[in-house]
C-alpha cells in the first residue's frame, strides 16, 4: 500500500512514522501475526512564512490599500513558493481564484480576479522595489 501524506505546518516525517508505528502497535494487539513494514519514500517540508515576515506585511499592506483582505490558509500539494523556500529564498503565495478548486475539474479564475491580482502584483513590486 502507498500513502501519499502530506504535513501540515509544525508536522515532522518522524510525526508520520511514530504514528505508523502505533497504527502497527494497535494492529499486532488483535492479531499478534501481523506484519507492517514501511518506508519513508519522499519528503518535502511543509512550506511555513511567518506572517509577522516584512514581505507579508507589506503585501498586507497592498491588499489593505485595495480595499482587499489577506486570507491565511493552509493548502496540500505544492507550490513553486515551497521549493524556493527550500532552497532559502522566501516566497509568498499570492493570487487569484479559490485555492480548494485548483487542479479540479472546477478550476477557473474571474476575468476581474486576475485584473485585480496584476494590479496587487505592480503595487507591491513597487513596495518593494
């Protein structure tokens, strides 16, 4: 069996593994003949930004300006953000449409949406210069 896991923030791989290895515990105590054995295949860190950052607060900031609100949210899969970020570069993830519908049959993005995102995007490459 493959199990596709993904951490979210504050979550280790050793998480996984301890809880694997109690999913077993339970599992051999109603049937001592049981055997599980796993392996940690791949693993990507959790991309985490501390939203006190600089770069948050001014693309805060940029929104605030517009009249817009910043939403924190969790999101699984990955982002380009989270590799940049693991290669020390920090990134923000920022953008138009609703993130649960992406690479959903669903997936669509208002016309208004991305206009306004460009203009979030000029404002705050000017913040930041």
């Amino acid at each position: 069996i493959d199990v596709d896991f993904r951490l979210v923030p504050g979550q280790t791989e050793l998480d996984v593994i301890n809880g694997l290895k109690e999913i077993e515990k339970n599992l051999k105590q109603k049937n001592p003949a049981f055997n599980l054995s796993f392996a940690l295949y791949r693993y990507d860190k959790a991309h985490v930004i501390d939203p006190k950052n600089e770069k948050i607060r001014l693309l805060e900031g940029v929104l605030k300006a517009r009249g817009l609100p910043a939403n924190y949210e969790f999101a699984s899969g990955a982002t380009i953000a989270k590799f940049l970020t693991n290669t020390g570069l920090e990134a923000v993830v920022c953008g138009p449409g609703k993130s649960f519908l992406c690479h959903t049959l669903e997936e669509h993005v208002d016309i208004q949406e991305l206009k306004v995102a460009a203009e979030v995007y000029c404002d705050y490459a000017r913040k930041v210069g």
